[in-house]
C-alpha cells in the first residue's frame, strides 16, 4: 500500500501505526528465515518442497491475520510543512528513506503554459518563475503566504481562461493581470510596495486594466444599499476579488 502525507496524521495515531507495521515486518521476517524463504523449492537432495500456504501472524491488537506475500508498504510526506507531526523514530527504523529532488518550477510553469494555449511560454514562465522565487525572498514571512506549485497552478488556470476569453490579446497582459489580480487580495499592505515594484520591473510597461463584471458590481451595490450600508468602492473591489479567489480556491480565509 501507499500512504499518501503520512505526516498528516497526529502523533498518537502514528504511534499506533508503528506497532502495527512492525507486527508485518516481522512476520515477513520469520517467513524469510524459514528453508526457501517460504517459497517453493528444491534442496541439495533433490528433493522438491511446496511453498508454505496461509502463513498468518498475530497482529498488534491479537487478531490472526493472513500474511499476503510480497506486502510492502510505501509512505510519502512533505517534513517542515504546516499541520505535519514529525515522525516517530519507531516508525522511521521501519522505513528507508529516500530523498525526493525539488521539482523545476520554471519547466513545470512552461509546459502549463503552453497547455493553456500560451505561445509565449518559455519567455512568460521565466518571469513568472522569477517572480515567485523573489516573493518567496522579499516578502514578509506570513502563514497565509503560499508560493508553491499548488498556487502557481491555480494563477495559470486564472490566465488561460483570460487568454481563450477574447482573441487577440497581448500573453504578458494577460499572465500580468492574473499574477496582480489574484495575488493582491492575500497580500498585507506593508508588503504591496515590493510585490507591486517586482511585478512592475519583470513587466516593463505593462500594466492592463483590471478586467471588470459591471452587471456584478451593480448587484453589489443593490444589495449594499439594501442592507442599509454605504456603498464605497473598496468594499466591492472586495468582494469582487473574494468571488474571484472562490472560483479558483478549495478554501478561503477572511481576516478583518
């Protein structure tokens, strides 16, 4: 079997699943020092042995179990994250670790880019790349801040649908207006100044309007005016950009 970010689990349960691997292990173990290792086969006499059938264990909690043959297990995890438990040192004896390159973000970037229909990739994905690395430098460090393929992937979704949406446009428009559009509203006022200077000197002289649902902003000033409260711009640009953050987002948060 395969565990996906094993870590994820609470350290009591990770416990747990260390005295229960270990029962497999050491069936597997004892099968393994049997003749044959369990299996079938033929001695120096000549003489030919069957392999050993139904081999159970005890498990962890005393219930016999069958042992299956070749059962392996498998775990991957992401250390250092948040809501990751650190693993017991019971549970890593029975594990060999192995050490996962960091993927190239700037190749990954291209090759979406151009599935979103981008002709410009390499040249975009470079800059994009550029971006997020200095961000990831520059910025303050908040919990809220995320910089990783999961939110690289949602602004290239963002930008592929601008693009398809009307013919003609100019890609570093189009992949500005994503990057500025669904970065501002997670960014915190004291670090708007350098996100807004990076993403001004990667993309020289380029600075689109914000692209604007009229018809949606006009429901959000009825029903403002309806709740008895005073229509004022930032307050649509807010929820504009929260409507926009939902369309993309599993989950959001709103601080304030």
């Amino acid at each position: 079997g395969c565990f996906d970010e094993f870590n994820r689990l609470v350290p009591e349960v990770l416990s747990v699943c260390s005295v229960q691997y270990k029962c497999v292990t050491d069936a597997q173990k004892r099968k393994a020092s049997s003749p044959g290792r369990g299996l079938d086969f033929v001695d120096k006499d000549g003489v030919k042995h069957d392999a050993i059938q139904n081999y159970k264990f005890i498990a962890a909690d005393g219930v016999e179990m069958p042992l299956e043959e070749g059962c392996s297990g498998f775990i991957t995890m992401n250390p250092g994250y948040i809501g990751r438990a650190e693993l017991p040192e019971s549970l890593k004896a029975l594990f060999r670790p192995i050490t996962v390159m960091v993927p190239d973000r700037q190749l990954i970037m291209e090759n979406m880019l151009m599935a979103e229909g981008f002709v410009e990739a390499k040249m975009l994905a470079k800059k994009f790349a550029s971006l997020y690395y200095l961000l990831e430098d520059m910025l303050s460090p908040q919990t809220h801040y995320d910089w990783g393929l999961r939110a690289i992937k949602s602004v290239l979704v963002v930008a592929g649908s601008l693009l398809r949406a009307e013919e003609g446009q100019d890609e570093s428009d189009v992949l500005f207006r994503a990057l500025r559009d669904f970065n501002i509203p997670k960014i915190l006022a004291a670090d708007m100044v350098i996100f807004m200077g990076l993403l001004g000197d990667l993309f020289i002289g380029v600075d689109p309007p914000r692209k604007r649902d009229m018809a949606f902003e006009q429901v959000i000033e009825l029903c403002t005016v309806e709740m008895g409260l005073t229509v004022e711009d930032d307050f649509t640009l807010r929820i504009v950009q929260l409507s926009e953050l939902l369309a993309i987002r599993h989950c959001i948060v709103l601080m304030g």
